[in-house]
C-alpha cells in the first residue's frame, strides 16, 4: 500500500469525524508530492486570554506524552503529521511536550519543519533536570529539538528544582527567548506548592491535572489561579483513559445535543473547558480520529453552572 493511500484513508476518516462541525473541506498540496485535507470550519474555535498579556489561545490543544515518542518511525511520523494538520486546520495551535517525554520535542519540531506550520503553534515544553547549568543546557537543547529560535511557553516540570529555574525563566523571558513562563504537575498533592508560587511567583501559566472526576482542583487552586490572573492549562483530561472505561457501553444523555456533545470525549473536554479559571487543556493522542474528536469540543455552545452540574450528576449516575 503506497503512503499516498494511507494519507488518503487517514483524511476520509478524519472527515467523517470532522462532519459535526459543518466543515467545508478542501483539497491541499503540501510538501511538494503529498496531499492532506485542510478543513475550513464554519466559526472559529473557543479562545481564551492570557491574563499577563491579553494574547488568546484556542481552548483545546495537544499533549504528547507517549503519543509522539515515535523514533525515528516513518509510519508513526507520518500519522502524527495527520495529526498535526488536523489540530492546526481546526484553529488549535496549543502543543505541550517536554525532555522527559522520548523523542516527542524532535518529533514536534522535524514535522512542523516538514509541514511549514511552526507560524500556526504555540509551543509548550519543559525543563525537567536540576541545578542551573544543566537547566540551560537542557533548554537549549529543547530549541534545537524543536527548530524553533524562541519558545511560546517554557515551564518548570513537576516542580523540579523551580527555585532555580525561576531565574533563569525570568532572564530569558526579558532577553525575549521565551515569551511566557510557567510551572506544572499532574498531581492533587502539588497544588499546594502550586498555590505558593502562583502567589510569590506571578507565572504567566500553571499546569495542571482536573477532569469531570478528579476535582480536587475546583477548592482552591482554579479560583486562585484566576484571581491572580494566571493562565490555567489542564493536563490528564481523561485521567489516562479512565473516564472512557468508567462510560464504556453507557449513552450520552439526550440533552448533551443541547451543548453539541455527540462523544464522551467532548462530553469530558467541554466540562473542563466551561470552567471559567481554565483556559486550555491539552488531551495526549496520535490519533486523528481522536484528534478531530476532541478539537471538536472547542466548537459550539458550552455548559453554563447548571449545565456543568447536570452532567456532573449523570457522570456519578453511571
């Protein structure tokens, strides 16, 4: 089967995905011998402000934990290239990577290369060692992985060492080499230390971990953030899977059409993306069913306070 047929099968079933979103599609020529679909949607996705500095982001981008560690695989690369199309021909542009996750910033930054799309991301990595020589290093060496001459957002790594790196982010933000700085975790047990440097730190962004049912996060930690003015990127959306084995077999509810929820995946992104402390989430896949799925849930109307306990109350039903 020639590369070409793939591409072609890959781009039918990311049509039928992309169907309930009233796409109008349109043939493309990228990469002089390769065609992909770029979707034209009707509307622009949900975007939300960074509060330090006004700019917006789209609600719904893209995690690549495990998913992008492909080596140096040709069949893996070209299917996250699909990937990648669709979350750029959507109106995303949110891509969350980092050191710790394989080959994912060299995948990144080989196929934006490749696709001519580094203009169209918002990049997101990490610095995830200790001490501040070797932060730098491991900094620059990110640019380098991910061809890019400055980094959208740079953040601390489940806090390693963040006392440290703090300088430095701060220094490269004024030298113009980042243009944001934050810190993440994806644990209940570092909001603590979360709220701390929210409060002494003034990052422009926090990541985090909260879904529809790990809320840990709704007690102090989104209110805060937003208080603060800082921007709230939600990592683990579907808790690894777990939301999608706690529904498998179990209808969406009727009224979720109300909000133009035809997935359990949008039924579990539109939660998170309807609180207004959030202000994107990043779910992981190198699917591009998966990724027309969830961009999906950036389009359409969003649960008001009623809305987001209803489907609160028929999530704990199940």
């Amino acid at each position: 089967m020639s590369p070409e047929l793939k591409i072609t099968r890959r781009s039918m079933l990311q049509l039928a995905a992309m169907a309930s979103l009233g796409a109008i599609v349109k043939s493309n020529e990228i990469m002089g011998d390769k065609s992909w679909v770029e979707q034209d949607f009707n509307g622009a996705m949900e975007s939300r402000a960074i509060p330090s500095s006004g700019e917006k982001i789209p609600v719904i981008g893209l995690g690549t934990w495990q998913t992008f560690d492909a080596g140096n695989s040709a069949e893996k690369r070209m299917a996250l290239g699909e990937v990648l199309k669709t979350l750029v021909a959507s109106g995303a542009s949110v891509i969350d990577s980092s050191p710790m996750y394989g080959t994912s910033e060299s995948v990144v930054g080989d196929l934006s290369e490749k696709l001519k799309i580094r203009d169209k991301l918002f990049l997101a990595t990490k610095v995830w060692t200790s001490g501040t020589e070797n932060g730098i290093r491991q900094m620059n060496e990110s640019f380098q992985k991910m061809k890019t001459s400055k980094m959208d957002l740079m953040q601390v790594h489940n806090l390693l060492d963040a006392a440290i790196h703090i300088k430095s982010l701060r220094t490269w933000k004024e030298e113009g080499k980042i243009r944001y700085f934050g810190f993440t975790h994806y644990h209940s047990s570092a909001y603590s230390e979360l709220m701390r440097l929210i409060k002494n730190e003034q990052p422009d962004f926090v990541q985090f971990n909260y879904n529809i049912s790990v809320r840990d996060a709704e007690k102090e930690l989104l209110s805060l953030a937003k208080d603060k003015g800082v921007a709230v990127i939600i990592n683990r959306p579907f808790g690894e899977g777990a939301l999608f084995r706690a529904v498998q077999g179990k209808p969406l509810p009727q009224w979720a059409q109300e909000y133009n929820i035809d997935s359990w995946g949008k039924f579990f992104l539109k939660f998170i993306i309807s609180h207004p402390a959030v202000t994107c989430t990043i779910p992981g896949t190198g699917n591009v069913k998966h990724m027309a799925d969830n961009v999906g849930a950036g389009y359409g109307r969003l649960p008001d306070q009623t809305g987001r306990i209803k489907m609160l109350d028929y999530f704990n039903s199940i």
